[in-house]
C-alpha cells in the first residue's frame, strides 16, 4: 500500500510540475499569498510586520539570537536539562541559537539558507536515530544548519513554490524559531513532535487565504531515512481576510521505526488560532488571542496495535495530546501575557524524547529502536508515559526585533523523567567520572519539573 501511495503521489507531483512549466511563461500571478492579513499575533509566526532590508532585490538577510537563563528548584548537580529541545543547562547564562542567513532570488528562481549554532546544533540532532543507518554521520554533516532549500516560483494564482531540502515543520504549532512563539519552553505536543524535514514540498496557494502543501520527505525529524519509503504528508492553512482566525492541519504517513520496515506512523495534527480582541492603539489591553492544537497518531505493525490494546506481544501504541494558550497584549502591543499549557498520553514512548546522559545513551547496536547503556531510558512495545505541564509568562517588546521574557514552568510526568538533584551524568555530575561499577548510582529521574526562564529573543 505504502509504495503504490507513494508511486502516485510522485507521478502527480511531476505532472503538476510539468503543467506549471508549461503555463508559466504566460501566466499572470493575481497577488500575494495572505496579502493584507494581520500574522504578526500568530503564536507560531514571525510578529514583524515589515524588515529594514525589504528594498534588497536579490538577498533579504536574516538573523536570530536566542539566549537563555534558566533556574530548576531540583537543581541537578550536572546542571542539565531532560526533556527539552529549547533547554539544555540548568543555572547558566546560555547561547540556545544563533541562525544568520537569509532569502536569496533571481527571477523566479529562489532559495533560503539559515545556519544553526549554540546549543540546539546538540539537542536537536541528536532526536534523530536516522544517521545510525550508514554512513558519514548526517547528524554532523547537517548540525550547523536549520534551514536550507532552493526552488523555483511559479507565477500561478497567489503563486506556486517547489522547494527541495532541509525544512522547517511546524507540525506541533510552535515555530522552532523562539521569537516566533508565545511560550518559550514549548508543551509536550510541540516538544515531541518535529521540527524539521528533509526532502520535497509544493506550496499551492489558490486564493491568498489558503495554503495547500503537499510533502515528500525522507521521514519523521530525520536527515535520511529509518528504512527504504520516504514519507509523505502535507499541511493545510487558512486565514480569514478580517486576521482574526487561522486554521490549520498537518497530516504524515510514513515508516519510521529503525530496522521496522512493516511498522507504518500516522498522525495527525490540528491548530486553531483565533484573535478575539484587537484595539492596537490602546495603551490599556490592545489586543487577546488564543490558539488550540490538538494532536492524534498511532504506530501499527512489527508487534504494535494502534488504538487496539492485543495483549503483551501486540500492544497498542499511539499518540494522544492537546494544548491550549492564552495570550494577552496590551501597552499598545508592548507588552504580553501568556497563560496556557498542555497533555499527552504516548504508550511505547516512541515520540517521547530520551532523557539525556546516561539515562539514554546511543541506540543499541542489535536493536536500534532501543538505547543502551547501563541504565536505559526504555521506549519498549507496551511502556507508558503521560506528562501533563501549565506555564506562563510576561513579555516586554520594545520594539518589533526584540524581546524579553520572564517564564514559569511546571511540568509533570507519569514516570521520573526530569532531571532531579543527583543529575543524570554520573555521581558527583563530571562527565570525567565513572559510573558506579557496584550499580548503587543511577541517574536521578524525578516526576516533576518547576523552572524560571528568562530569555532574550533577538531578531532583524
């Protein structure tokens, strides 16, 4: 079924190719893609509403500086973080990312390139077990970058874009940009879902309110592929033309379990953005919005059941969670206020990320979708985890490149899982020191997690 699905989507993707090419030189664009619709309270979305290099006519730069200082009440010894893509170290200032590049175009030809450095170039790679098959180390290769694709525009409609390479997802809502986000650690929904692809997408904007994109990819957060079929999925975006309402849907098909060829992945996943009050020029409240997401998958086959529980050897295996935030701008749109939260239920653990240090380690080498070391962080058919997390925060914005932010967090899991004061790294937290020989040492795994957060998010 896989490769037959996979075989037609390619075969229409090359012919809407073809007749795109065929009907471009004559064709007349009718506008831009969303023109005159209000994205800058977009939780997810870039809140400029222009940039100093626009008058640039064939490179538009772009640079982001994200920077983090972040306080556990379980103060881990080792100073680490579990559980984060945003976080890494606990009690110091740190440089979470630097992205500089930009957009460059001639004609109709067109391509982004973004660079990636400071901690994420760690944390995120490391979520992706697809350069374990083979060779040349993609998780290095491709580290330093988080954005880098070209393609060709074609002047259909509100305009046609063919991309090929490394994307970013947005599956999960937030934006892996942090100046694009309302919270700065993100929920367990948009934590443990993607945050990029690598292969093909058609972006299709047949009126400038709708977005229509289809993905062909080599798999789920992942540089090559878990096993021989690419993934395929798309995502669909409205906007109303009064800006008050976005809505979204991002669906995946694919096979992404190391070494489980039989073993498919679906999911599912659902936003509502609605502005419900807009007065911008109030130096009281100036405007409120909320956003909704809510996410459904499951695995199926090589000894998982889906929603369907078949008993030890054929457990169910699925992916369950919701988020809601609240925010609230006012001081003519100066400052915010951001409330909300998040849950997910995923039996077998197979989106959960792996906490870090000892507790996971490297794949098993005669099992890749199990890790190794002494002390295992399992993610087995049948093992369960549900986490449960509420923050919010306070926002200055002195003006539209910059941001300061001061976050609580709480979150909660069903099984230890956060770093707690023991740390996860060895007894006294040098990566220098053995691990105990006797056993009596094990990282320090605990149930709940309560952080402050100051950030400052840098972009032009």
């Amino acid at each position: 079924m896989l490769k037959n699905s996979s075989a037609a989507f390619g075969k229409k993707a090359l012919a809407l190719l073809a007749l795109l090419y065929s009907v471009n030189g004559n064709a007349q664009q009718k506008g831009e893609p969303f023109e005159k619709i209000d994205q800058t309270w977009h939780n997810g979305g870039d809140r400029r509403d222009s940039t100093v290099f626009k008058n640039n006519k064939f490179f538009v730069p772009s640079i982001l500086v994200d920077l983090n200082y972040n306080y556990s009440f379980n103060n881990p010894i080792d100073n680490t973080v579990v559980g984060s893509t945003a976080l890494a170290r606990h009690n110091e200032l740190q440089l979470s990312a630097l992205h500089f590049g930009g957009d460059f175009t001639y004609g109709n030809a067109r391509a982004r390139v973004m660079t990636q450095f400071g901690t994420r170039s760690t944390v995120v790679p490391r979520n992706d077990f697809s350069p374990y098959r083979g060779q040349y180390n993609l998780a290095d290769v491709y580290k330093n970058l988080s954005e880098a694709y070209a393609g060709y525009h074609f002047n259909k409609w509100y305009g046609i874009n063919v991309d090929f390479g490394l994307f970013m997802s947005y599956i999960g809502l937030n934006s892996y940009y942090q100046p694009e986000n309302w919270e700065y650690q993100a929920s367990f929904t948009s934590d443990n879902t993607p945050w990029f692809f690598v292969g093909t997408r058609i972006q299709i904007h047949p009126t400038k309110n709708l977005k229509i994109e289809p993905w062909i990819i080599n798999g789920w957060q992942s540089y090559g592929k878990f096993n021989k079929m690419p993934g395929v999925g798309g995502n669909i975006t409205y906007m109303s033309n009064n800006s008050n309402w976005k809505l979204l849907t991002n669906n995946y098909y694919g096979t992404d379990a190391a070494g489980i060829a039989e073993r498919t992945r679906f999911h599912s996943d659902n936003s509502v953005l609605h502005r419900y009050y807009n007065n911008p020029k109030s130096s009281g409240i100036s405007r409120m919005a909320f956003s909704f997401t809510g996410d459904v998958g499951f695995e199926k086959g090589g000894g998982v059941n889906g929603f369907k529980d078949g008993g030890a050897n054929n457990p169910a295996q699925y992916f369950l969670s919701a988020m809601f935030y609240n925010r609230t701008w006012f001081g003519k749109n100066k400052f915010a206020w951001t409330l909300g939260g998040g849950w997910m239920k995923n039996p077998g653990r197979y989106l959960v990320l792996l906490p870090t240090g000892q507790a996971s380690a490297l794949p098993n080498p005669t099992n890749p979708t199990q890790t190794a070391g002494l002390f295992p962080f399992t993610a087995n058919p049948g093992d369960q985890f549900e986490g449960w997390d509420w923050s919010t925060n306070l926002d200055y914005m002195p003006n539209q490149s910059i941001t300061f932010r001061l976050e609580y967090v709480n979150r909660n899991s069903s099984v230890g899982y956060f770093a707690g004061r023991g740390g996860v790294t060895s007894p006294n937290g040098l990566t220098t020191t053995p691990v105990d020989p006797n056993g009596t040492w094990r990282p320090d795994l605990v149930r709940n997690e309560k952080k402050i957060i100051f950030a400052l998010l840098f972009r032009m």
